[in-house]
C-alpha cells in the first residue's frame, strides 16, 4: 500500500500528536526521516533534515479533512500574541493561498483574521487558489545542470553516484497537497537521468572487470 506525503516539519514532535489523533480516527500513518532517504531533496541544496506524516492513499482525503476538523476546533484557544495577528491583509491572504506551506491551522486563522478585518474569503475563491496552487506546484523544478554535468562525470568513471544521480533524476516524484503524485524534473532532465542512469551501469560493469581482470593479473 503505497503512502503518501502529508504534513512535512523540521521537528519530529510537531508530527507525533497528529499521527496519534490520525491513528485514533483508525488512519494509519508514518513518520519518515528524509535524513535517511534518497527524498531528501538531492538537487535542491535542501540538506537539512525534514520530518515527514505520511499516510496510505485511500484514507489521503479522510486526513485531510480530520485535520481541518481539529484546527476549527483549535482556533479559540489561540493566544493573542500568535505571530498572524501581526500580518497584512496581504500577507494573510498570501498564507490562505500557500495552505500547503502554513498547514490547516494557520490556513484556517487566517481566512479568520482577515473575517474580522472585513475581507472575507468565499468557498468559491479559495477553491479556485486551490486550482491555481496546484498547477504552480506541479510544475518541474529548474533545470538541474550541474547535477545533470556531474551525473554524466560520475557515470563515466563508473562510480555508483553517477548511477543514483541518474535514478535519481528519472524516478524522483513530489506529493501535491491533494495528494496526486507528480514527477520533480522537466522531460528533458529525466531523459538525462535515464542516459546517465545507464551510462553509469556500463561503466560500472567495465570498471569492475578492468579491477578483477588486474586483480587476476596480479596474483
């Protein structure tokens, strides 16, 4: 059962509670460690460890709508010096729009501050920032020159980075927040990682038999 991205954080305890309430609710979830993972966003100087709440596909939208639940409910007992009420109306609307970014609660604050403050957001509007976000995260990441350069190097010297760059290229897919699957890299940067990704198998394999073959040679 394949499971999905969720709710991503750099602290591990800020997932904990939620994945207990999601188990409460007969949802089964996992943290992973991207520190540990070939996801830990290779390409894109993001080395630091991220904590992802992962949960199985089927009950993907079942989450989503638990967590809303909870920050509805949460929203009373917020503390009057929590950082949005210091945001613009701009700023707020720009938190409404990258909910995927500020998670349920502060998507939900916000559309509430801004309430108050006489903007209010209808259903239809932020179903349709909903459409648009999605189409701006869907989109491939830049084009990955370096990574590509430095793939087609490691491929030919027949070290296994080069084939782990290429799989790397080819294969690596982004969560979107409705939970669709889509590939990072452009179709031209994957064709590279599938070059690369073969390269670097048959340099390998005739690296490794230059090494034996001197090996035999030698004793």
């Amino acid at each position: 059962m394949e499971f999905l991205t969720f709710q991503r954080s750099g602290k591990k305890e800020d997932l904990l509670s939620l994945s207990e309430i999601l188990k409460e609710n007969n949802i089964d979830s996992l943290i992973e460690d991207t520190g540990n993972s070939l996801d830990s966003n290779l390409g894109n100087s993001q080395f630091a460890i991220e904590y992802l709440l992962k949960v199985k596909k089927s009950d993907f939208e079942k989450a989503r709508k638990l967590s809303e639940e909870i920050s509805e409910r949460e929203l009373d007992e917020v503390e009057e010096d929590y950082f949005l009420f210091g945001f613009s109306e701009v700023e707020l609307e720009e938190v409404v729009f990258k909910k995927d970014e500020w998670g349920d609660f502060n998507f939900a604050l916000a559309l509430k501050i801004l309430k108050e403050r006489g903007v209010e957001i209808t259903p239809e509007q932020i179903k349709n920032f909903e459409g648009k976000r999605l189409i701006e995260l869907s989109k491939p990441e830049e084009k990955q020159t370096e990574w590509i350069f430095f793939g087609y190097v490691f491929a030919v010297l027949g070290g296994f980075l080069g084939v782990l760059t290429g799989w790397y290229l080819l294969t690596l897919k982004k969560t979107l927040p409705n939970g669709e699957r889509v590939y990072s890299y452009s179709t031209s940067d994957r064709k590279h990682g599938k070059r690369i990704f073969c390269i670097g198998i048959v340099f390998l394999i005739i690296w490794s038999v230059i090494w034996i073959a001197k090996k035999v040679n030698y004793n």
